[in-house]
C-alpha cells in the first residue's frame, strides 16, 4: 500500500523486533513485525481493573459533565455522551502510576522498544451508549510527531471490547511506512481512505492490544446500552522529542510527573 508520508518523516527505517523476550512470544513477535499488532491475553486481574475503573470513573465522568458545557458540547474530538478522553490519569492515581510503571508494560517496552523507556501519554478513553460515530483512522504519531516515531501504545480494555461496542481495528502492515501525512475532519485526525484488509481486534477485560504509534487503528460505534471504557498508556524510546508541527523546534518528553522513566539499561525502574 502506497500512503503519502508525513512531510517530517524523511528517513525512517522500521526495525524488526527480535529475541530474546521477556514476555511475548515468537509469534507474537512475528505478528509485531508483520502487521504492527496483536493481542495479549488475560495479563491483568479483575481486581486490578476494579481499582482503576474504581478511580477513573469519577475523572470522566467530570470531564463529561465539563464537555456539556462548552460550545456545542464538545472540545476537539471529544464530545459530550459520546466519547470523551480523561488525561494523565497518571497524575490523580496512584493506582494508575503503579500500573503504568509495573513489570507487564516494562517488559513490553523492553521487547518491542528496547532496554530504555518512558511513560509519553495516557488516557482513559469512554465511548458512550450509542455512539453512532466511529474515531477515525489514524497514527498515534499522527497527531503529535514524536521522534523515534516507533512508539508503543498499549491499549487496555477495562470492560470487554467487541464490534458491537467500538473495539480497536487496525490497518496491518502500513506501520512499516513510517508516520503518514494526516488530514482533519470533525471526528478527528484521518490518514487513510482504502481500508480493505482491516482487522478488528476483540478483546477482553485482561487483555491488553499492543500496537505501534504506526499502525493505522480505529475504533468502531459502539452500538450497545453499555459504556466501553479503555485505558491507553503509551510509552517512547527515552529520549524522546516532541516536533514542532512548523519549523525545526523539539520538546523533551521527559515530565517527571507523567512522562517517568519504566526502564533503564533493561532494569525495571
């Protein structure tokens, strides 16, 4: 597939993961390389998900109640009981930091980033009952050029995700390409038009999908009376830079209080 590239990705080169791993398996490593994702099963306790959904709830449901009170009831490309994106959950959690830090997503980093890594982003992301709109195709690197652009977006479900309520797709394959040229519409941020190959991927409440900051991925209506709650944590070769969308400016992503570091030299931190 010939995709027009990013105007700041000049010289990308994707880097197969390779052994030997901590966590993942051949295949699985197989199916990073190939299509830029997989799924991996049942790694987080339910009551684990019940100490996060149990401090993330009242955050959304504050930044929903915000979002009813803007200007059309939405900000970007959230929107007011439809789908809304609660940030650095990381700094009001400490559920939530010990999470992101822990070994789960340290020995991810270590397998398909390398021995040095730090948090970039999380959020909760609520799609709510009856959202008819999908979140449009799209690269994580897409929306803020981060250089490495080969970050890590590990996408867990905190309730089970199927078709029926908006789980993640993703494009295989185009992660290889590097960050594509993105244009805007009103759901958000688009870089692709043939979407022929797509694959779903339906995950349960334990599973966590883990996909490049690559690989096209979107996430569907969610078409049931129930609320389908995702926590997305995101992680970046350290250092890291963010780019300035003109000119040639960068910012270290290196925010102690969000962005800390989960690895060094290969040692949990």
């Amino acid at each position: 597939m010939s995709l027009q590239q990013h105007e700041k990705n000049t010289d990308f080169v994707w880097r197969d993961t390779q052994g030997p791993f901590r966590i993942i398996t051949e295949s699985q490593a197989d199916t990073w390389n190939q299509d830029g994702g997989f799924l991996l099963e049942q790694v987080i306790p339910q009551s684990t998900l019940d100490e996060l959904i149990a401090d993330i709830d009242p955050m959304e449901a504050r930044t929903n109640e915000f979002l009813r009170t803007v200007k059309d009831k939405r900000q970007f490309i959230a929107r007011a009981d439809e789908i809304t994106f609660a940030l650095h959950v990381v700094k009001r959690s400490k559920v939530a930091r010990q999470f992101a830090k822990s070994e789960l997503f340290a020995d991810l980093c270590f397998d398909l980033l390398g021995p040095d890594c730090r948090l970039y982003w999380d959020q909760a992301v609520y799609k709510k009952p009856h959202c008819l709109e999908e979140f449009p195709w799209h690269q994580d690197n897409g929306y803020n050029f981060v250089a490495p652009q080969d970050y890590l977006t590990c996408w867990v479900p905190l309730v089970d995700t199927t078709v029926e309520n908006g789980c993640a797709w993703i494009m295989p394959g185009v992660h290889r390409q590097g960050t594509l040229s993105h244009w805007h519409t009103d759901l958000g941020y688009e870089c692709l038009t043939d979407t022929s190959g797509a694959k779903p991927i339906e995950a349960k409440a334990g599973d966590v999908v883990v996909f490049s900051s690559l690989t096209p991925h979107r996430t569907g209506p969610n078409h049931t009376e129930g609320e389908r709650k995702s926590y997305i944590l995101q992680y970046a070769h350290n250092p890291s830079v963010l780019l300035a969308k003109e000119g040639d400016d960068s910012t270290p992503q290196d925010d102690p209080d969000r962005q800390f570091t989960v690895l060094q030299a290969g040692q949990y931190v």
